[in-house]
C-alpha cells in the first residue's frame, strides 16, 4: 500500500509540474514590435471597449504589441517587403496573455453581456466557442501570431473586403464575394506573411502565425504594459 501511494505521488507531482509548465510569466523573449518595425500603426483594439465583447480586455494595460523575439524579427522581414511595395503594417493584437483569453470565455459564458452583436451579426454568442472563432487556448498566448492588416505609406485605407474579428464567412481567406481588388489586397498581405515564415489560417485573413514558433507548447500570462 505504501509503494502504491507513493507512487500515486509521484505521479501526481509528474501531472502538477507538467501542467505549471504550460503557463508561463518569463517576458525575456518578447520586445515590443515598434522596436523592430518603426514605421508600424495600431489599433490594439482589446485595450478600448471597441471588440466583440464590448469591454476592454483583461491583461492590456497597454496599447503595446508585444511578440517574441523571433515572431518580431520574421514580422520585420514581412514589413521590409511590403514597404517596398508602398505598403506599412497596421497591428490589431498580437501576444495575448492567457487572463485575457480567460476573459473571453467568461464573457461567452455570461448571458447577461451580449457584448457588440455587430462582431457576430449570424452567430449566437454561444457558437463562438465552437469552430474556428475563439478558442480557451489561443495560438497568441504562445506569443508568436499577430493580427493585422495593410495600409499604405500614407496612412490611408487598404480595403480588405471586411473588418477585423468579424465572425463570418466573409473573413475566410478564401471567400468568394471580393472584388478583384480586396482579392489582390489579402494575397499581397498573405503572400508577404508567407515568404517571411508565417502561416495563416481558414477562417481568418488577418491571422498569422510563424510556423517555426519558439514555444510550440508554452502560454504566457504576463500583462501587457
């Protein structure tokens, strides 16, 4: 009995460390984008009420875009491109602590807050866990994915054909109801994320995640400021 409780401890002292392994506060690794991109915009849209939820978001105590220092280095590499095709980088979101996906979740799961039903016009808010729209662990949290879009040098618009975090098909990369411009306009962004190291995803057209991230299995949960 006492080998078998002892090994029952072990066991789940393995399972604890395995698990606090997961999370993780060290900053080290990350820099704030605009130390590598100095000609970057924002718009961090989970530091102002203006997002699906309606609220600003737990965790951004900063308008600042935080990545790894690898995912910055490969987002530069796509910034240096896309200048020389006359365009800048905007940034919606990047790094994003684990409290902050926590956040979203708990908003999911109150129905007393239906947030801003403009970010998800055809969806209940409880669809929104399901499928591609938000997820209890997100790629983000990992530090090494960005949101963003195109605009040009002088600041102006670069019509996409929909706006960010908008949960419908309309987002999908690949949707077929673009005009021959906002068509071009994703490919150009999508094509510059590519070469740089990044992959994208389905349901998104402003989400990028570089493919040989240096913490494949690690969330982070430091705020941003």
């Amino acid at each position: 009995m006492k080998k078998f409780l002892t090994t029952i401890l072990v066991f789940l002292s393995f399972v604890l460390v395995s698990d606090a392994s997961q999370i993780s506060y060290d900053k080290s690794d990350f820099l704030p984008i605009y130390t590598v991109i100095n000609d970057a915009a924002y718009d961090i849209r989970y530091y102002s009420s203006y997002n699906f939820t309606g609220n600003k978001i737990r965790g951004y105590n900063a308008p600042i875009a935080y990545m790894t220092k690898e995912g910055a280095n490969a987002l530069a590499s796509a910034a240096d491109n896309l200048r020389k095709q006359g365009y800048r980088l905007l940034i919606w979101d990047s790094y994003r602590p684990q409290k902050a996906v926590d956040n979203f979740v708990e908003w999911i799961n109150n129905p007393n807050d239906a947030g801003d039903k403009s970010f998800y016009p055809n969806l209940r808010k409880s669809d929104l866990l399901k499928g591609q729209y938000i997820a209890s662990k997100s790629g983000h949290t990992r530090g090494s994915t960005v949101d963003l879009t195109l605009i040009k040098k002088d600041g102006s618009f670069v019509d996409m054909g929909g706006t960010f975090d908008l949960f419908s098909e309309i987002s999908h990369p690949d949707y077929k109801k673009l005009s021959r411009a906002q068509k071009k306009n994703r490919q150009i962004l999508h094509d510059a994320m590519i070469k740089a190291g990044f992959n994208g995803i389905d349901s998104e057209w402003w989400h990028f995640t570089l493919e040989n991230e240096p913490y494949p299995d690690t969330y982070f949960n430091f705020d941003i400021e």
